[in-house]
C-alpha cells in the first residue's frame, strides 16, 4: 500500500515540475506528508478528544438554561 503511494506522490511532483507549477525544490504539504507516513504526527500531551468537545457543549448548555432561569 505504502509502495502505491509513494508512487503517486512521484508522479504528482514529476507532472508538477514538468507543468512548471511547482519548483524543483518544492517540498511536501502537511497534508501529503501525513498520507505519506502518518507516524510522524503525534497529539500533543493536552490535546482534547472528542468526548471533551461534547462534554463542553454539555457543560455550555447547562449554563445556558441557567441564564435563561435567571432572566425570566
């Protein structure tokens, strides 16, 4: 699997240099780098899940229905 992509990423650069589009010391996007080897990319210690994203929209929620308690 790895071979057919390395493959097409070869064959992206050689018809950008021959199309002029890109230059010869062109280098690789973060985006064609993870496809490439996503080994490279780790979280960060702190990164949040998603599990902490919905618990934040739950927490925000909460709050929300307290501030329109408050209101009425």
């Amino acid at each position: 699997m790895r071979e057919e992509e390395l493959k097409k990423v070869s064959k992206g650069r050689k018809a950008a240099a021959a199309g002029g589009g890109a230059s010869k010391n062109s280098i690789m996007n973060g985006r064609a780098l993870f496809q490439y080897n996503p080994d490279l990319f780790r979280d960060a210690d702190g990164a949040a899940d998603a599990t902490a994203y919905e618990e934040e929209d739950a927490l925000d929620k909460i709050e929300e229905e307290k501030v329109g308690e408050d209101a009425d």
